[in-house]
C-alpha cells in the first residue's frame, strides 16, 4: 500500500488521507496560494511553519475549546504509512474526523485587508457599522467577529452574523446555539492568541478559526489550522503605525509582489523569483521562532515544537 490508497482530497495547502473510520492525516505542502491561487513554486519549508505552530497553538487553546488532534508523531501511525515517516516528519497531524462547519470564523482586532476596503466603500464591515474616520490598520475599539462563506471555489464571501445563523441551521438543528458559541468562542481564541503574540511583539491583526462537530459525541471542536501565516495577519509591533500597510510575518509580503505583476488574478500564478520565495521563507520561520519562542532548525530536525 502506497501514501495514495488512503488519499481523500487536497485543499490549496494540505492534503487529507483517511487512516480509518475515526481518524484523519492532514499533511500540510509547501504550496502557497495568493488571490484564490495556487501558485506554481512553492515555500520551503511552509507546510512544517504551517504545521508546527498549528500545533502550539492546538496546545495553547485547549484549555478554551477541544481541537480535533490527536497524534504528531509518525512513527505511531498505522503499519501501510510507516515507510513515509520522514517525508511526514513536521508536516503531519493526526487528527478526529469532524462534521466542518461551513463558514469561516474571522476576527479582527484592527482594521486591513478586505476590512478595510469595505469599510472604504461603505463605512459597514460583514454587516457591522464602524465609527467614521477610521484609518487602514487603525485598532479597532472591540475585536469583531466578521464570518464569511466558505466557497469550494473562488472567494468567500463575508457575511452578517444573522446570516451565518441561517446557514447553520440548514446543517445542524442547534444551529443558533451553535451559532453563538462558535462566535464567542472565536473571540476568546483571538483575544489569547492577540496576547501571547504581544509578548513576542507581534500584532495580530486578523486571523480566521475553522470548527467541526465530533459525530460521535457532538462535542464542538477546533479545526484544521490555528494562528498560522496563511490564515492570519502578523504584524512587526515595534514599526507599527497606522494610516498604511504594515510590516507583517505572513503572505502579504508574497501579495505585494504579485500586485506589481501583469497577472489576472486567475489561475495559472506566475513563478515566483527567488528573493520572492526566500522573503516569503523567511517571514513564516521568524513567525515560528518569535511566536514558540524555538528555534525553527531545530523542529525539522528533532521535531519538537517550542514551550
């Protein structure tokens, strides 16, 4: 049996085997996506950043919400997946099978990105009326909770809360409970993650968490990745300042670049040049090192996450 009889699927980043009825393999790649696309060359390394600091922060949080890991270690993995053991080293997580919600659970604690553009437009954020004048990368008086679809295909779209409480009840009959919990849920993982990224001096500006429900207990539960470069804002605290972009610790370093290129935004990506892919390399490593507190070099090589 090869790696690929157990494959499910694969995402933009991770790929998903099945082990058995109960459990999960996430794999994370090195491929990275921009405007809804995979890019042709990939980051060395991304996928065990991406993987490493998901798994500090699934210890971090699990005094807040369950989450659905399990095992790190692939030399525990079943008999047929043994022989891959170092290609999974750093990349892998074992994880419970879950029911995933179908929204993506974003919060904000300043204002940038899509945020701002529709604050730009409208002065309204998924739904929410903000204060007039605001600047980009302004903080925000409250971090707030600004859910979006989560589209198969091309962008999510960002929605109200009301809407998000019609949706899960088209999927779950506790849907408005559900509804809740996840968002105040979602608020407390930002506000904890937000500090424990003050001490590494780091802002976190934004960040998005994915739930799944366990369909053999109901138990609610925290998914896929958490506090990541690909799935938040990372910024430099020491040269912040609002009314502009930042200094950040994620792929808006790679966005940049790929905003000065004569590309649609539609698949195939452009190739990346070597000082791109060696910015974008070393902006995920220095979040992994000042969030862990670890040394990078030495979770490839031992596999052992900081703290």
């Amino acid at each position: 049996m090869t790696l690929a009889d157990g494959f499910v699927r694969s995402g933009k980043v991770r790929d998903l085997y099945a082990v058995d009825d109960e459990r999960l393999l996430l794999i994370a790649s090195d491929r990275v996506s921009a405007f809804d696309v995979v890019m042709p060359t990939p980051i060395p390394d991304k996928g065990r950043v991406l993987t490493g600091l998901s798994r500090f922060w699934f210890r971090e949080t699990a005094c807040l919400v369950a989450n659905h890991l399990l095992e790190t270690d692939p030399t525990r993995l079943p008999a047929p997946f043994r022989p891959h053991v170092a290609g999974l080293r750093g990349r892998m997580m074992l994880c419970r099978r879950a029911e995933v919600l179908p929204v993506e659970c974003v919060v904000r604690g300043y204002l940038s990105g899509s945020g701002w553009k529709d604050y730009r437009s409208s002065g309204v954020v998924s739904g929410l009326r903000l204060p007039p004048g605001l600047r980009e990368s302004d903080r925000l008086p409250e971090p707030l909770f600004t859910p979006s679809t989560k589209a198969e295909r091309g962008h999510d779209e960002p929605i109200s809360f009301d809407a998000m409480v019609q949706l899960l009840r088209g999927v779950r009959a506790d849907g408005d409970r559900l509804a809740e919990r996840v968002r105040d849920l979602s608020l407390r993982l930002y506000r904890y993650g937000a500090a424990v990224c003050r001490r590494a001096g780091i802002i976190l500006a934004d960040t998005k968490f994915e739930f799944g429900v366990d369909p053999g207990s109901g138990e609610l539960l925290l998914v896929d990745e958490v506090l990541t470069p690909d799935s938040s804002r990372f910024w430099e605290a020491a040269a912040y300042q609002p009314g502009r972009p930042q200094a950040s610790f994620d792929k808006q370093f790679l966005r940049d670049w790929l905003e000065t290129q004569p590309w649609g935004k539609t698949p195939p990506g452009p190739a990346l040049p070597p000082e791109v892919v060696a910015g974008t390399r070393e902006r995920y490593v220095a979040a992994y090192e000042r969030i862990t507190g670890a040394s990078f070099t030495r979770y490839v090589e031992e596999d052992v996450i900081g703290r």
